[in-house]
C-alpha cells in the first residue's frame, strides 16, 4: 500500500511495478488505451466537526456561511464538488486551512480547527469515536467521492484477486 503522486502510481502501473491504483478518478482519457478503469462504488460525503462547532450550525446550507473549513487537496473531486455546493449555494466560507491529505484535516477538525469534509467513511472510522460529529442532518445531497480501480490494459496474467475484484 502506497500513496504517491497520481501521475507516478500510474507510470509504475504501467510498467507492472504496481499491480493496481485505487482512486477517486478513473485515467485521463489520454491514457486509456494503457489501462482500464473499474468502477467501484461511490460514498456520501459528510461535514464533520467537534461536537462543540457542529452545535453551533443552524440550517444547511446558509448555517455554514463564514464557518471555518479545513480543506483537503485530495481527493481531488471532494474538492471540486465542494466548491460547486459553495457556489450552488452563495455560500462563502473562511478556510482556516488547506491540506494534503483528508486525514491531516480530520485530525484538525478533532482539534476543533473547523469542518471538514469526508466521506462517509472515512468519518465512521474516525478515532475517538465521539471525537466527531455530523454537521446537519446526514450526508450532503448529491455529493460522492467515487472509487474506481484502475488495472494495466496490457497485462495478461493479472493477478487472481484482482481478477475476482473486477469480476464482482
């Protein structure tokens, strides 16, 4: 398990150094003759908050006007929906902070940094349990993160267990 620069995992894939790439994106169009992209599933997305600011929020989505949000680069498409519902919605928010990774941000937001958006997930999993809650009443409507696996077109003895992923 590694997590590298998107464009490397998909050289490495390419190569056979990998034997697989998990990603919230399927390949660029201008590299699809090198892979196959295997759609997986999609998981809602949700604001999570320490108890403490969660209370505070009345009203989705006018409540989150000038809140504190703590924003994660990747997933990237987490990103962009979020600034689509944002806009959607005339909402302006304050980023406190901007981060690499969606766990730097939860730990953040367990600090009570601000919100931040996760999938469902990722929030379920959350360590301490009740570090962290739901803003509002669930997850946001229309909002996923995508999963798809993505496999080397030109291999030809993949290896079984993706096999059997792939084939459901």
């Amino acid at each position: 398990s590694r997590e590298d620069p998107y464009d490397i995992l998909l050289d490495d894939l390419r190569e056979y150094r990998v034997d697989l790439i998990l990603s919230d994106a399927p390949s660029p169009a201008n590299l699809r003759a090198y892979f196959h992209n295997h759609f997986i599933g999609k998981i809602p997305i949700v604001l999570a908050a320490k108890p403490s600011l969660a209370s505070t929020i009345r009203g989705l989505p006018r409540g989150l006007r000038d809140q504190p949000f703590i924003f994660a680069r990747s997933p990237t498409t987490v990103s962009h929906q979020m600034d689509s519902y944002f806009a959607r919605n005339h909402i302006r928010v304050r980023a406190v902070a901007q981060v690499q990774d969606v766990e730097t941000a939860r730990r953040l937001a367990l600090d009570g940094v601000g919100i931040s958006p996760m999938n469902l997930h990722t929030f379920s999993m959350s360590r301490p349990r009740k570090g962290l809650t739901i803003v509002g009443k669930g997850a946001l409507p229309g909002l996923f993160e995508t999963i798809y696996l993505i496999t080397a077109a030109g291999r030809i003895r993949p290896m079984p267990l993706i096999g059997k992923v792939v084939r459901g």
